[in-house]
C-alpha cells in the first residue's frame, strides 16, 4: 500500500472522497454482473 489516507473522527462522514484502485478484470466483471442484477427492472434514470 503506496498512500494510506487517514480520516479524523471529526469530520463529515457523509462527505465524499475519490479514491483509486486496482482490481483484477474477473472481479470489475464480477462487479458488473452484480450491479446488472440489481438494476433489473429499475427505472432507466436510477440505474
């Protein structure tokens, strides 16, 4: 692990931070097959 972000007990925990990681392709399609799921039959604006 190259840069571990600490977060302080006092902050927004609602806030939004980006981070950026590296995952294995069979995983990110893992991910995808998953959220598909999810989204079957839901409105095209919440998808």
């Amino acid at each position: 692990m190259e840069n571990v972000i600490r977060f302080g007990g006092q902050e927004d925990l609602l806030g939004r931070d980006r981070i950026e990681i590296e995952l294995p392709r069979f995983l990110v399609r893992a991910f995808e097959k998953q959220v598909a799921k999810a989204n079957a039959g839901a409105p095209e604006e919440e998808r």
